[in-house]
C-alpha cells in the first residue's frame, strides 16, 4: 500500500468521525457546561450530523493540498443516489397514510397469531415489515416499522432494556431482511449486477436462511418481553392520538401507496425520484386533513449522515480492500461483520465487487456477513440513521447510547451468523 497525503488524511478523519459518532453524549453534556457555544455543541451532539461536518473537514483539507479542481472534481464523482433514496422514501413511507395502511395490514396478519393482539402485532412489526423491505427497499420498510414500534411500544412506559432490545432486532431484521431480492439491501445492489446475482438466486441461496433469522429474532425478543409488550396497548392508544383526529381514507393510502411505488420502482434515478417527491408533498398540502407535518427534518438529517458517509468512505478503499482480500472465505465472513460495524456495509461488499476471480464461496462469505452485521452500529447499514433519528427522543436523554446498541444487537446478529453459516 502506497497511500496518499489526502487518503492518510481521509482514513484519519474517518475515524475521528467514529469516535465521534460513539461520543456524542459528551457534546450534550458540554453543551450545558459552556451555555455560550450550546447551539454549536448541540449540533456537533447530533450523530446524523458527525459524518457530514468531518466530510467538510474531508473537502477543506483537499481544497487545501490539492486546490479547487481536485476538491470539486472529488466530489462531483461520488455517488449520492442513495442519500437522496433515502430522503425521497423516508418522506413518503413516513406519511400518514402510507402508516396506517401498513398498519391495517400488520393488524390483518396479526389476527392469524394465536397470542394476545399486542404481542402480535409487535411480532409481526419485527418480521413482517423487515422482510417487505426486500420489496420496498430497507430504507422504507426502517421507516414503516420505526414509526409502527414508536407509537405502539416506545411512547408506552416501558423499561429502557425492551427498547434496546427492540431496536437492536429491528436493525438486524431490517438488514437481513432485505436480502430476498437483488435490488433492495445496498449491500447486495451494489453486487448483484457484476456477479449475476437474480432473484431466483436470491431467494434460494439467502431468502429462506434471512427469513428464518428473521422471524426467529422476532419471536425470541417477544418471548423475553411478553409481560411488557401485552400491557402497553391502552397507552400506545393514547400516545398515537394524531394531531388532525381525522383517519386517512383509503383513496389517500392507495394515492399515497402509488407515490411510494413510483419512487421504489425509480430508485437509481434522481431526477425522477424527487420530482415524485415534489409532487408529493405538493397533495400532502393540498390535503393536509389526511396528513400529519411530513418528517422533512428527520428525512433532511439523515440524508446528510449518509452523504457525508459515502464522502469519507470514498478514501478507504485503498486499506480495506487489501484487508478484505488476504482473506480466507470463512475468515472473510466474521472479518465482514466486524468491519460493517465501523464502516457502511455497502461499501465493504462494493469494494469486493471491483475484485476479478474471487470464488463463489468468498463472494457468498462477504455479502452474508455484511448484511449480519448491519444492526451493530447506527453506521453500519444505510437505513440504520432512518431508525435512529425516528426512535433516539424515545430513550432515556433523548438518544440512543452506542454500546446499548451494540449489545442490544448482538444476541440477534449471532443467530443471523448461525443461520447463514449452518442452514
């Protein structure tokens, strides 16, 4: 490896940016310490944040050592299709109706599960809605089940260890559940093409192992937490009350459903994306009694983490390929879960991609461990940020700890682990 000046730099940063993403309750803490630069500190607090402030530290150093032309020329050259997905289908999957047609249908499925309605219903928003994403993409399927889980079990008074537990199934199931299809998990699209990976493919070498984790993580964290989740259904009731008290017909939820198709379907073209996104929120206010306020700010920050994300990430090829590559299939399985835990799941399996002549076992071995491992971290899958920044203002002080996280989602990514490793 002969790196440069500006990808030593880069690397660097990159890790300043995890420290920083683990340490962001210091920031809040300094914030009421020093009440003078309390908007500052707040906002350097704010994770979705981190990535995009060191990115421009990224820009500034280029700029810099290498001037004008190298720094816009590195930026114009990154890709931020998925950031924009991301926004585009947060906004829509968000919406008032888009939720409570999801709902009715989580409802429906729930009446077949012989166990009480709450339990159900939770069961069924942890396996169900994951598995969806490998249909509507795992960014819409975070942003249905996050909003779902947060009026139904975290606005109730629950103890803060259900919560974890919640959310660490959640961010596994999510990135695991996406692996159905060739074109839903980041991980897996950014493959698919150049390895011949089809959805017959799909289904048969990963959809019936992810499926199997995935109920399997839902109905362990149910089982653990029974007594809690059965109570909370008259306060989630109460929490959910929606600011118009007015429910969406169903031509508002099949209106809304076809906006979210089209942004689906037109997922790797910008220009077409948004302006569905445009027109959308245009009928939102043109019919704002069948929707609540759109969650632009939310859908905005989380954009802005991913951006910044694949800005940084755009200088580590230079060590992680070498790292991925000296490695043996089984080796390249658990090193792929540990690196998805501090750096984008999607980028470790683009990086083997450029790789020619790699077997069918390693290629197996590298896609199968960055999708289990995409739960560990609020960076480790692209739909991670969308789920953070829906449930961090319902846990204690208003965010979410990084080992709470971490340890939440181990027990989960270990049974994902066994069931792409023995079934």
């Amino acid at each position: 490896m002969n790196p440069t000046t500006v990808q030593i730099i880069g690397a660097a940063l990159f890790a300043v940016a995890l420290v920083h993403t683990f340490s962001s309750a210091l920031f809040e803490r300094l914030a009421h310490r020093y009440p003078r630069h309390e908007g500052m500190l707040h906002l350097l607090g704010e994770v979705e944040v981190v990535f995009g402030f060191w990115a421009l530290v990224l820009v500034l150093f280029i700029f810099a050592l290498q001037g004008k032309k190298a720094a816009t020329d590195y930026v114009d050259g990154r890709n931020f299709t998925e950031p924009l997905f991301v926004f585009a289908i947060m906004v829509v999957a968000g919406s008032k109706p888009i939720l409570q047609l999801a709902t009715l249908c989580v409802k429906g499925l729930a009446r077949l599960i012989p166990v009480p309605r709450p339990l159900a219903i939770y069961v069924v928003a942890l396996s169900v809605i994951p598995l969806m994403g490998s249909f509507i993409t795992e960014p819409a399927a975070m942003t249905l089940a996050a909003l779902m889980l947060r009026e139904r079990v975290f606005a109730a008074d629950v103890p803060e260890r259900v919560k974890y537990a919640t959310i660490g199934v959640l961010f596994v199931n999510v990135s695991i559940g996406g692996t159905l299809t060739p074109y839903a998990a980041p991980p897996v699209l950014m493959v698919a093409s150049t390895w011949g990976w089809d959805l017959p493919f799909m289904m048969s070498t990963f959809g019936w192992k992810s499926t199997a984790a995935v109920v399997l993580n839902a109905v362990v964290v149910s089982a653990l937490f029974a007594r809690h989740i059965a109570r909370i259904e008259p306060a989630a009731r109460q929490a959910t009350a929606n600011g118009s008290g007015v429910d969406s017909p169903i031509g508002a939820m099949l209106a809304s459903a076809a906006f979210l198709v089209g942004v689906v379907v037109f997922a790797h073209h910008p220009a077409i994306f948004l302006g569905l996104l445009l027109f959308f929120i245009g009928y939102s206010a043109a019919y704002p009694r069948h929707h609540d306020p759109l969650i632009l700010k939310e859908a905005l920050l989380v954009a802005f983490f991913l951006a910044g994300l694949v800005v940084l990430g755009g200088q580590q090829q230079w060590w992680l390929q070498p790292v991925l590559t000296a490695m043996s299939p089984r080796e390249v399985y658990f090193g792929a879960t540990a690196l998805t835990a501090v750096t984008d799941n999607a980028a470790l399996t683009y990086l083997g991609s450029l790789v020619p002549g790699l077997s069918d076992e390693f290629k197996y071995s590298l896609v199968a461990g960055a999708v289990t491992g995409g739960g560990l971290t609020v960076i480790a899958n692209a739909p991670n940020p969308a789920g953070f920044s829906i449930l961090r203002s319902s846990f204690r002080g208003g965010g979410i700890h990084a080992g709470g996280l971490f340890a939440a989602a181990l027990g989960p990514t270990l049974l994902a682990m066994a069931a792409f490793e023995l079934l």
